[in-house]
C-alpha cells in the first residue's frame, strides 16, 4: 500500500474549485484547518491533536511533541518514508524531518544546508562595504569546509534576484517536487508527504503565467495600514500563481497516480485577500483561511468506476479528520481526535470542531514593534467555531457568523476546556539563512 500526503500550501477552496476541475476524486465541500498558518496546521496533520495541546504554534513553532508524527507511525509499521517540502516552516530546523527516511526539499531549504556557504549572514554582515565584499566571499566559498558548486549557485540566484531576473528563471519548488518523484524509485509500502509553495506570497509565478507584475505584500502590514500594491493586482496575481500551481500539480499528480493507492491532496491554510480589509493568513481566523480544499483519490475507486471517484461529500470535516484517514489507508493504529473518511468507517467523533489563533511569532512582534505599530491586538488568542452548516470565529472587531447557532461562544468556550494544553515557550533560535528565507515569506 503506497500513500501521498499532498499539501497544496495556502490554497483558497475558492481558487482551487476555478482551477483544479482535473483533478479526480472525493472532494470535500466542507473542509476546514485547525489554525490559520503552517506550523501549527501541519502539527495537526501530522499528529492528529489540536496545536495547543502538542504545543506547536507561534512562540513555540518545533515540532517536538511527544505523540508519534505520521512519517514515525508509518515507519515503526514497516514503510519507507519520503518528504518533499518547499516550505521553510517544514523543514529540519524546526524537526519536521521526524521518522522520514528521506528528506528533500526545494531551493529555499537547500540553502539551509549546514555545507552550503552562509550567504544570508555574509550580506548581512558586509551590507556597508562596497563590490569588493564579494570577492572574500568566493574567497570563502573556495577555501571553505562548504559544498563549492551549490554555494556558487546560490549565490549567483540571490544576485540575480537583486537584479530582478530571478523570478523569471526558477518557481518556488514545483518543478524540483516534480523532478523529486520521477527520480525516485518508489517500491511497495511507502508513505510520501509533498509540500508545495506556489500559491504562497509573493505571488511571483514564471513570466509565461504571469498577466501582472508581483506585488509588494506584507500581510500583518498591509492588514494594519493597507497594502502597497494595488488590491486588484495581488489579487491577480494570486490566481495566476494558482492557475501555474495547477499545472505543476498536473504533471505530478500524473505521476504519483502511478504508483500510489492513495493520494490525499489538500491545503493547510487558504488565504484573506482584502476581506475583512485583511491580507495573507497570519492576522485571524477568518473562514477564507481556515476553509481548505480536500480531494481523495483511492485507486480503488477508479478502478471500479472513474466516476465513483469524481464525487461531492457535503459533511463537515477537519484536518483532524485527514490525520485519522491516512492513517487508516494502511490499516495503522494510533491515538488521533479525527474520524476516518474512507468509505465503508464509521464515520463517528466529534461534529463541531475549533480552529486556532495563538497570536504573533516573536520574529513578528519585533519587526512590527520596531517599526513603530501596535501588536497588543495582535496577540490576543481567538478560536472559531466549526459545525455543521456553521462558521463562526472571533477576530479584533468582535465575533462574527455565518449563519446561527445556539450559544456559540458557550461552545467555544466548552471545547477550549476539554484541551490538555501544552503551553510552552519555546521558540527556535535559527541561522541567518533560515531568517533570510522567512522573511522573503513573510514570516519575520
């Protein structure tokens, strides 16, 4: 039984339903994330716990949890377990490798190889000196304990980048994800996770999909003071970066297809993108945010009749849910608060669930803090409410609905007691290289 755990990250259920008709499978209508960003959503996905009670979330972002994470249960059962991500957040720095054999990543993770020359901090450090700078630096890359070629080239890409040329040249890890699975010789009993960026800020596909320039975006920024480019053209600019995304995923899910029996494709998080006059993901739980597309395909299925594989199922359901699914796909014990969505499993557990805000990073707080702006509303913790036919969440202004429910607040209030939380500090002190590509996310 081969399994592929496929996150589209920060997808919009809305730009997936406009630009993912190909893709085949149970679709879920009514899907939503535990939180509102990476870390702690991926927590979720990954050990079947709200983040709070693994203590996964912003000031606390390394995924050091007791529980056994995916990839560790597959492993422990006897599969070989593989990772691609192109996601900083999920990577080694923050223990996301956990209990894969195999851990891959993109550009941006490849030049946080401890053997590829600290460009981030070089700049950083010699931002005052003229030219000249760069001539030690290769005088350093050449004499070094680094790996020559790839601090060359990545060198060379954030020069290029500094010119404006970058972005033409290289997306951000679709086509290294796609290389990824047509090299890997894929055998019996393997669980494959994927994390693709490319609906991520900044919005910056190949020219060939581009129809508008990328725009300047800082979300928390643009959130609290309006944003710098025009609203029209992020806006454009999202969907052309889903509409290249889209294609990407095409081609991988085609190979994929191939050789898996399961392949679960969802999101993490979406994306505001004015509503609310907010932007990005990281300032609340609004429900272009936490409502995520999900699709199965289970070959199965297929193999019975394509069209049984091509169905809407309108239930409400969490990312707690998929945790239980992929794990079930392969017949694997272990605790989750999810319900298993394969056909043919109760599908019993809990109908209302909540989704997460924990406040600001510290990396946020002391970007923002510097520059003058107000965090405290920021840092307040908010949860929002997910039931059946039902969205309701706090936010700065007050809570606000969708539709009704009776005391949703009490309810609220109700689940968050039922959480074991873990509350920690613990936030991870990193290299300049991983700062360097946080911030080009948006992270810091």
């Amino acid at each position: 039984m081969n399994v592929a755990l496929v996150v589209l990250d920060t997808l919009r259920k809305d730009a997936f339903d406009r630009h993912f008709d190909w893709l085949p499978g149970q679709r879920f209508e009514n899907a939503y994330s535990t939180s509102h960003w990476t870390v702690p959503a991926h927590a979720s996905l990954f050990a079947g716990k709200y983040a709070s009670e693994l203590g996964v979330y912003a000031g606390a972002q390394l995924l050091d949890c007791e529980e056994p994470v995916l990839a560790e249960s597959f492993r422990d059962s006897g599969y070989t377990t593989r990772a691609f991500s192109a996601n900083v957040n999920v990577s080694r720095p923050f223990d996301f490798h956990r209990g894969f054999d195999q851990f891959e990543g993109s550009w941006r993770l490849e030049a946080l190889s401890e053997n590829v020359f600290d460009w981030d901090g070089f700049i950083a450090e010699t931002r005052e000196q003229g030219p000249e700078r760069y001539l030690y630096a290769l005088q350093g890359v050449l004499t070094g304990d680094c790996d020559t070629v790839p601090s060359l080239k990545r060198g060379a890409l954030l020069k290029l980048r500094d010119l404006g040329w970058g972005r033409a040249t290289r997306d951000d890890g679709a086509a290294e994800a796609l290389q990824f699975v047509r090299e890997t010789d894929f055998a019996d009993d393997e669980f494959l996770f994927v994390n693709l960026m490319e609906a991520h800020t900044p919005y910056a596909p190949p020219e060939e999909y581009r129809t508008v320039e990328p725009p300047e975006l800082n979300g928390l920024r643009a959130t609290l003071e309006g944003p710098k480019s025009n609203p029209e053209t992020i806006r454009q600019a999202y969907d052309d970066s889903v509409q290249y995304l889209s294609a990407m995923y095409r081609a991988i899910f085609a190979e994929l297809r191939e050789e898996f029996d399961y392949i679960i494709t969802l999101s993490d998080h979406g994306e505001v993108l004015g509503e609310y006059d907010a932007w990005e993901h990281l300032c609340g739980l609004y429900p272009e945010v936490t409502k995520v597309p999900l699709c199965i395909w289970e070959r199965k299925r297929d193999e019975r009749s394509e069209s049984r594989n091509n169905t809407a199922r309108k239930e409400t359901v969490s990312l707690l849910d998929v945790h239980r699914t992929v794990l079930d796909t392969a017949g694997i014990s272990g605790e989750s608060r999810g319900r298993s969505l394969l056909e043919g499993t109760e599908n019993a557990g809990e109908t209302e669930f909540l989704a997460e805000y924990h406040g600001l990073t510290n990396r946020h707080r002391i970007a923002l803090g510097r520059d003058g702006f107000d965090t405290e509303s920021l840092d307040e913790e908010m949860h929002a409410l997910i039931a059946p036919d039902y969205y309701g969440w706090e936010a700065l202004d007050g809570f606000h609905e969708l539709s009704e429910i009776d005391k949703p607040r009490e309810r609220i209030e109700s689940l968050v007691n039922e959480l074991d939380r873990r509350l920690i500090e613990n936030d991870v002190a990193v290299s300049e290289s991983v700062e360097a590509q946080l911030r080009d996310l948006g992270y810091a």
